[in-house]
C-alpha cells in the first residue's frame, strides 16, 4: 500500500515516550525508522524490559513504541561508535534525539557538527526545557512537564490538588508536536536542499494547549485560571452528573442545546427564565443548572439518559473505562486496537493509528524489532562494512 | 523571515477548536490561512463574541487562535456562496472543515466532488467520530471525545470522579493529529501530485496517547486501567507530595534518582531495603514511599525541597498557577506568551509557538483579522471578481 513518507530516513537516538512516539507517527506514516539502542551487552533500550511483558517478556509499551522500525545496536560511548553515528547520520534524511542538551554534543554528535557533515540533514532535538535558557540542563520527566506547563494546575477539582493527566500527556504530545515541525522543515527542504535544527520542549508543548484554554481569562483580564473538576469557567450546562448506574458528561453550552436538555428534563418552564438565557447570563447560575440537572440524572440509568438526550441532539456521553473503550463499535469500526505479530510472543495487540488517508493507508502491523535485527542490513548494506568487520565491532561492543 | 510553509495555501472552513488549532500551526509555521467565517450579517465566526474579549470586544480566544489568518466571509448557504466556495477550492493546496460528517457533502463541497475539481487538493477533515463507523454523525464536544476516548476514565483519583483533563485537549491534539497528517500528505503530493483525502476523529486522537500508556496493562494481562491520581501503576517514587506552602511533584523512579531522594532524605539506611530495590519490587511499596516521602515534604517548604532534590538530580517540580507559569523564566526565554497588535485593542498577549528552528522561524506575532479583512484581496485578486461583483455579492448577503 502506498505510504506518504515513501523513502525517508530518520536516524532515531531516542528513548522512552516523546521521541519514540514521534517516530512511532513517522513510521505509521511510511518513513523508515532505525532506532538506534545499546548493545546487546549493555541491555538495548531500557523499556525493552519494562511492564507489563509478554509470557516470552517482550514489553507491551515497547512494542506499542516501536513497531515497524528497525533496530541497530551502537555503542556511542565508544569512539568508534560515534564515527559509526556521523556515518549514519550523513545516510539520513532527518535525526532525532531526546537526551538532556549537551549530551549529544559532547559525544561530537551535536547538531552543529552533524549539520556540517550532511547540510541537507534535518536535526530535531527534544528535551525537557529546551536547548535555550535558564533550566535547559534540569532533567525532567512527563509529570515535571506536566507541572511546569500549567495543565497540572487547571486539573482536577478547586478544593482537591492539582492533578496529572492520567496519560504521559506532556512526552505525546511534544512528539506530536515534533512530527509535524520534522515534516514542515521536510516540506523546506524540500524547495532548498538545507536542513535545519529543531529545537521542541516538553514544557513549552504542554504550556501551549493549556494557555490556549486558559490564557484569555489572565492575559486580558489578570484572572489566574483555576481548576474547575469536570465544569468549565465559561460555558454550561457542560458537566459530568450523577446516574443511577454510573456517570454521564452532558456538553450542552449552546443556547438551542440547553433549551433541548430542559425539555427532555420535562422542564419547559425553565425556557424563559435566566437558567436558559444567552451565555454570559446563564453562567452565573452555573451552580444552579448543575444541581437541577444532577437531581434529574440521579433518578435514571446511564443508558436510559443517553437515549433520551441523544434524540434531543444534545452531545453527551457516558465514561466507559478503558476496556469498554477498547471494545467500542466506534473503535473497532477505526481500527484503533491492531494485532501485531511478533516472532517470539505471537500476536500481541497494540494501539493503531489515528491517520485515516484515502491514498495512503499504508500498513502498521509490523511487529516491533529484537535488539540489533537490522544490524546487517544498516551496516553492511547502508554503511558497507564487511561481515568480518562487524564481527569485531560486535566482539569490541560497538554494534 | 523564511518559513517553512512557504507559498502553501489553505482554505479553512474550521470552527471552534480542533480545526482552527491546526491552522494556527500551520500559520505558524509559514502558511497561508485563509479563514472562511459566516457574512457579517450572520455575525462571521462564533467565538468572535467570546469572553473574556478586550474593552474593543474583541474575544481573547480569537485572537488566540486565529492570529495570522486571512479572514474572507462567505455565505455557504446560498448556492452562489457555494459555487465561491468551490472556486477557491481550485485555487489552494489545503482545505480543511470541522462540520459534522455528511455537512458538507449536503453543501456540495464534500471531499469527493472537491478533489474530482482539484485532484491536487488535500482535503482534511476533523469530526468527532469520524466519517465511518457507528456513530459518525453524532454531534460531539471535547469532553465528550475526552469520555469516550477513555482519558477521562483515568485521569483523577480512585475514591473520586473520572476527571475531564483542564484544557479541551481532544481539540488540541486532534489539531496537531491533523497538522501532521497534512504535512505528510502534502510530501506525497510534491512527488505525485495527488492530493487526497484525511479523516480524523477527536475519539481517535485520545484514545492513541491513553493507550499509549494504559493499553499494555488490559491488551498483554487483561486489567483495566484505574485512577492513580497523581501517582502511577507502575512508577515510584513518582507523585505530588505536600509541602509546608504547597507541593512537590518528585519522579525519581530510577534506581538512582530513588536511592537520591533517600540519601536527601537522611534515609540512607533504606538503600539496602525493598524500598529500594529495582522496580518491580519496590512498586510493591508504593504506598509506604509515598508515606515516608510525604512525612518528610510536609516539614519543608517547596523552595528547600526543590533546591535540595536538585541538587540531588532528582526530577522534581512545583506546581506552579497559570500565572507563575506565564512569568517562568525559562517560558519567557522560550518566547511562548507574545504580543500582538489589534488595530482596535492595542497590544493583547496570546500564546506563542512550540516550534524553535535555527532556519525557518518565521514571524508569529500577528494579529487576528477583521471579519472579512481579506475578502478583496482572495476574491478579487485569487477569483478575479470585480469591485462591482463583489458589491453585489455582498449586497446579497453571499459575501
């Protein structure tokens, strides 16, 4: 099947979430990734041995981050295995790297002397804080970025703590956000032959979506932002209230959306009074439309409020857990659930790609790679070394 | 200043979040956004009249999003609104529409008759299911898309509510979903010339970075992923922890970073014990090192803390409000609040760009336009309408 990143390289020296996801994208879109890891000796990339592992203790998070790409083994503590880096990286089309800044360039595999050897290569760096300014040392994980980004401060109820996305939304995101910066610097290298430095920060792509919710309230009028639970500042009724059986998150903040919820509510008499009025007004009874609301859903099933406010085109859900997600007639029907066949554990599912193309659909189910599957084809085929060549590097615990 | 978006073209026929998030990117990064709205007569786009706005009225969150665009009014529910709305289609590279599925198709600008009249055009569309599946044409808000992709089932604590996440983040990272998906397209198109069509859902685009960090635990042992609050399955040390004036995020779930927090602590008698051990036994005492780390956070300020942790390398982080985040050295350093210029309010502040690049920085401080700012210069200039046309057209309430 065609694929829309036909023929592209990326060098991929990264670890863990934003990086891998980000290439994990690339991958599902058709580039080819070689990922580079640790020697066999030194263990591979540390989630190789993460939980939870098949029987065969192939790691679930591993697989789901890597499948489809190729793995070389490099040892760039060794001089050789840096002089095996700047080869490869002269073979690419796009690099990436996820270490504390400074790393990369004390190994001499930093972006100025990389970009020197291969001027058309595309050099993207993710880190914590950034290649720039006062903590771009500090190290950092997902839940640091989290905090420092402000999603950790609007999270959550007022009187409870500020609370982490329950998925490492920082790392995703950032490599989200990185896939698309790789492929708009793709689109100018395109038209010029040059590549270039990308420099993305965990805090600097978690700040962004908050601030895009949060930010008019303090930029314009000096408000700090709280956390609001499942309600909103702005709009309601938009809230998540109590069934019989469960919860149902009810998002009805338009003025046609909230007259059909006090219709089906069998409380037509609302429709005139400041509860059912235009936004600005309405808000300031948010308490009150709340409660009404939630002593109405209290008195029925989760199932039963779903029929009734869908019919009233009100949007609205249930909160099924993750497994009901999972199976999903809607899920199902986008294949976000795949089957990855891997050698040693069998099938092993994954979740599948959110990239629905007309042209190019490409293939995702590959499985994830053994550590150093694609050593011959990288080194022999791309690099030209000989078999007795990279019998030594293995010996030396280069590759 | 280069771009890297150069002479690319969009018609954006997006409303709200989702849709005008991913064009902000792509403004960003160099593009040309032109911004379809509803006439002035019908009021243009509907956050215009959000608040919080300026004293000029105009809406923080448009300025916000919409930064850099072209504003053209259009009126696609008369048949010569429509028949404008296809010519333009002829004359971009992108066009990208949030409508409910089936909407446009009914307008007669839907994606098959669109790309037979540019086979070049990339036609992108964000929904809340999709365009297949079960329930396609349900109407959908982000929280919504957060229940039913399965974020909001994990995000909060056990003995509490599932948590809707503090920024519409369904909208959010379906948009850079979305940026990439048209970037990527947009590199199969320089090399065949095709264009295609792009279908993303915001239930896609939450559910990928959830099962992404829930999705090994249910697919390899069965186990429904829960709340863990601030905490995580699998992680420890990794939690919010009370200081005397607020508190501390410490994630130090490496053997070293953890046995660092101890010796921090005074506690290196705990380096030989399970409460150290490598991962899978100490996460057995998840519970008793949040407790031991709490006592000890509890007499310190976050100030002491955080210089004592950093000092040990151990990641850890206030919780800083919108506002302290705003004022962050490093956020200021990274350029991510700018000004922009509104003719009518003066200088407001919005969010800056992620995107950090040594070639194409382009320039992002522009202001959000009028309704209908640019509607002489596409129509005019891009349709080849004269003044008299034009006069007509808006006479007739079509432009």
């Amino acid at each position: 099947m065609a694929v829309a990143l036909e023929g592209i390289k990326i060098l991929d020296m990264t670890n863990w979430y934003a990086g891998p996801f980000c290439t994990l994208l690339l991958r599902d879109l058709g580039a080819e990734i070689i990922k580079v890891e640790r020697t066999v000796k030194d263990g591979g990339e540390g989630p190789r041995k993460n939980t939870p592992a098949t029987k065969a203790e192939e790691s679930g998070a591993f697989i789901q981050l890597n499948r489809g790409k190729k793995s070389v083994t490099l040892n760039t503590t060794s001089p050789q295995g840096r002089d095996i880096a700047r080869k490869l990286a002269q073979k690419v089309d796009i690099l990436i790297e996820n270490f504390t800044p400074g790393v990369m360039d004390k190994l001499g595999l930093g972006s100025k002397e990389l970009c020197k050897l291969n001027p058309g290569l595309i050099y993207a760096s993710n880190s914590g804080f950034g290649h720039t300014g006062p903590r771009q040392y500090d190290v950092v994980f997902d839940p640091v970025a989290q905090a420092m980004g402000g999603i950790m401060s609007v999270t959550g109820y007022a009187d409870g703590t500020p609370t982490k996305v329950g998925a490492p939304i920082a790392d995703l995101t950032t490599g989200i956000f990185t896939a698309v910066a790789i492929l708009a610097a793709l689109q100018y290298r395109n038209k010029t032959g040059q590549g270039q430095v990308i420099d993305m920060s965990l805090q600097d792509c978690v700040f962004l979506p908050t601030a895009m919710w949060c930010g008019p309230s303090y930029f314009l009028e000096g408000r700090v932002p709280q956390r609001f639970g499942n309600g909103d500042e702005w709009l309601t009724p938009a809230n998540l209230y109590p069934a019989k059986d469960g919860y149902v998150y009810i998002a009805a903040p338009l003025l046609g959306q909230t007259q059909n919820v006090f219709k089906t509510m069998g409380r037509a008499d609302l429709l005139t009074s400041p509860l059912c009025a235009e936004g600005n007004i309405r808000i300031k009874h948010k308490q009150e439309i709340d409660e009404l609301i939630g002593e109405w859903t209290k008195t029925k099933t989760v199932a039963e409020l779903l029929e009734m406010l869908k019919k009233a085109d009100v949007p609205c859900s249930a909160v099924p857990d993750f497994a009901q997600v999972c199976n999903d007639p809607q899920i199902k029907n986008r294949e976000m659930v795949i089957e990855v066949e891997q050698l040693l554990s069998g099938k092993v599912k994954a979740a599948g790609s959110p990239f629905k193309f007309s042209k190019t659909p490409g293939n995702i189910k590959f499985p994830a790679p053994f550590l150093g599957e694609n050593n011959v084809e990288i080194y022999s085929d791309m690099l030209g070394y000989s078999e007795a060549e990279m019998s030594k590097l293995a010996n030396d615990n280069v590759i």
